[in-house]
C-alpha cells in the first residue's frame, strides 16, 4: 500500500520537475514571466505539500484509493433501471412523461430485445452476484401519484414487464391530491407490483439529524406494514440525495439496496447503497434517449473521491475514481457536470481525476462520464453530489 502511494507521489514529483526544467530552458520569457512562473511553482509546491499532508493525514483509507494498476473486472451483473414519477399529467413537464412517450418506451422495450425484470430480481442477482441476460431493464416509479395506477400500470400490465413503486408514506395516508390511496396501492400489490419505500414525510436527509431519519424510516415502515402487510426491502433517497450517514441508516433499518436519482448503469462491484437510475420526463424522454438510456453498459469504478456524495467542504471537491472496467476505451472518455461548461480531466494509468475551479452550488450537482462502446451503445458512470445549504452559508 505504501508502496504504491508512493509511486503516486513520484508521479507528482516528476510532474513538478518537468515544468521547472520547461521553465529554466525557455529562452523566450521575459523577467516579469519569469517571475510570475517562479510564484506559480512557489503555488505548484505549496499544493503538492498539501496533496502529500493530506496523503499522510486521511492515512490508510486514501492509500488504499490511490491503488493501481487495476486489472480489469468485468462486472458479473449488469443492468438498466429507469424511473418515472407522472404519465400524460402535463401540467407537471419536470416530472412528467407524455403518453405518447411513454407508449413508444414499452414499445421499444416489447420489440428491442430487451429483459425487461424486477427490481427485487436485480438487486438479487446483484447481491448474489449472477450474471443476467443481456439488455436487460428494471422499472420504478417514484411518489405514488394516481396516474401510475389510471395510466401507467394498466400498459405495463398488458405488457407483462414488472414495475416497483417508491412511496413516501404521508402523502398517500392523508391522500392528497392526485396521489395514490393506500386501497389502489394494495390493488397494485395484488397484481405483483413491488412497493419500496421513500420515507414518511419525503424529506431532504442528507439535512436531517440521524434520529430524525430514524424516525422517518421507522415510522413509515410501520405504516407500511400496516397498510400494505410488508415492510420493503428496497429504498429509493428522496430527490436522490444521499449521504454515507444515510445510506448506513438505511441499510440499518433492514433495506437491502437502496437507489439514488443519477444516471448509469448498474454493474456488480458498485455501491448497493446508492445505485443509479435513469430518469424520464418530457425533455429527457425521446425515443432516441431512452434507447441510449436502456442500452447503456456499466463503467465499474473504485475507490471515488469524495467518497461521501454528500459533503460541504473543501468545494469544489477532489473529484476521481479508479476504472475497472472497461478494459479499453479509457482514452475516450467524457465527463459532464451539470454545474460547469468544461471539465479537466486527468489521466494517471487508470485513475481519473476530475478538476474545476467551480464550486458546487448548494443543492444537487449531478455528474456523468460516458465511453463509448459501439453500436450506438455507451458505458456510463454517473454521481450525483449533494451540497447542503447550511454548510454552504458557514
Ligand atoms: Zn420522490
């Protein structure tokens, strides 16, 4: 381990030799150049002993996340998931898939070769770590709104392809407007759809105190139990914010996966806790983009940093990860953040780090990475950050 972070430091190091040997034998500088690159490498320095202060300070955790060469490992299990929250409800395009999008998604489902499967079934196959047939697509739905039983279900349905609904518990209890009621959710049960959770009160957790997400989650199972007579087995993090603490409240609270709101796919070796999903509504709804969509290949990575998707400081964050598969292709690889136009990205072998001068704002950032795999299909890693406002305002 020390070895290797070691290693990482000399590549650093030699870095940092290169640019002073550029510098001395440049024959065009000025002394005015010459003396703003003398405060640059006086920079160069002071950031490379803070990288290695750092190194020696977060100790083995961090060794640890530095390590490479990685051989390859293709992940046993892959998948897509994609999530819907409304159908043909207009009035709402955000969250909003129109009918005609919709049909034209089952459709290409019915006739593209697809193995179209349960939630449970994946997060089995994911947990056991079996292979499942290629192309194959999961569906869910968040927040329980009344069009998933009038307009979504009955097509799916006829379609025989499995559907797992996330609920958050109060809006349904007290019925409000256009959600499900607690007897459409049981009519739904009976026809085999999966119910998961998204707490009682849908809130923001990364924000809450862990006896406040306890609560949320005890609470809501209990009605859960009561009303629909099984607490879930999988979760999905309102708006998809999740954080280290949460996510081990959540799978202490007996949740055996849990998904987040970002885009990718599903490879075995990724985080059971925080699995990304694919979401739909009007403007990210095409024809063209679901198939990019349902078509996509996991990019496997280690060792990310942050590893905590939520976080307040230092922001912008150190952004990176390991590749582990695919093997090839790693050249070819793009990010995108929602946040900032370009992305400067870092190759070291297999290590990708990702840098921005920009800060994340307070709320969500989501961040995607693409290589493409050919025939029109693309390995995909995706992260969403979470900023939460209090710590931004300190
Ligand atoms: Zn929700």
């Amino acid at each position: 381990m020390h070895m290797i972070s070691i290693t990482y430091l000399m590549i650093f190091s030699i870095n940092c030799n290169i640019s002073s040997q550029g510098m001395i034998n440049s024959s065009y500088e000025t002394s005015s150049q010459t003396a703003q690159r003398g405060a640059w490498m006086i920079f160069f320095r002071a950031l490379l002993s803070s990288v290695i202060l750092l190194l020696g300070l977060t100790g083995s955790g961090l060794m640890v996340s530095y390590s490479w060469p990685v051989s390859a490992q293709e992940p046993q299990t892959k998948a897509v998931v994609i999530m819907y929250h409304r159908f043909g409800e207009s009035d709402f395009p955000s969250t909003n898939i129109s009918m005609d999008q919709f049909r034209a998604h089952v459709e290409e489902l019915k006739t593209g070769g697809y193995n179209v499967t349960s939630l449970p079934k994946i997060v089995a196959a994911l947990i056991n770590g079996d292979p499942l047939p290629p192309k194959t697509v999961g569906l869910s739905v968040d927040d329980a709104y009344e069009s998933v039983y009038t307009k979504a279900w009955p097509i799916l349905k006829a379609a025989g392809f499995p559907l797992t609904v996330f609920i958050a518990a109060d809006p349904v209890d007290q019925h409000t407007d256009r959600y499900m009621s607690w007897d459409q959710l049981r009519e739904l049960v009976d026809d085999g759809v999966t119910m998961g959770s998204q707490t009682k009160f849908h809130p923001h957790m990364a924000d809450l105190t862990a006896d406040a997400n306890k609560t949320e989650l005890k609470i809501s199972n209990d009605m859960f139990l009561e009303k629909l007579g099984k607490v879930p087995d999988l979760f999905a993090y309102p708006y998809g914010e999740a954080s280290t603490e949460v996510m081990a409240l959540v799978k202490e609270a007996g949740f055996v996966a849990a998904f987040g709101q970002h885009s990718g796919a599903i490879g075995s070796g990724g985080e059971l806790f925080n699995l990304p999903r694919f979401a739909m509504n009007e403007s990210y709804g095409s024809i063209d983009r679901f198939k990019l969509a349902a078509n996509a290949l996991p990019i496997s990575v280690s060792d990310i940093t942050p590893s905590n998707p939520t976080f307040g400081k230092p922001n912008p964050p150190l952004i990176g990860f390991t590749l582990t598969w695919p093997e090839h292709g790693l050249d070819r690889l793009t990010c995108y953040a929602s946040h900032v136009e370009k992305l400067d990205l870092q190759r070291l072998g297999k290590r990708i780090e990702i840098r921005t001068d920009k800060a994340m704002p307070p709320g969500r950032t989501r961040l995607n990475c693409t290589i493409p795999a050919g025939n029109d299909r693309w390995y995909w890693f995706g992260r969403q950050y979470y900023v939460p406002k209090k710590v931004q305002t300190d």
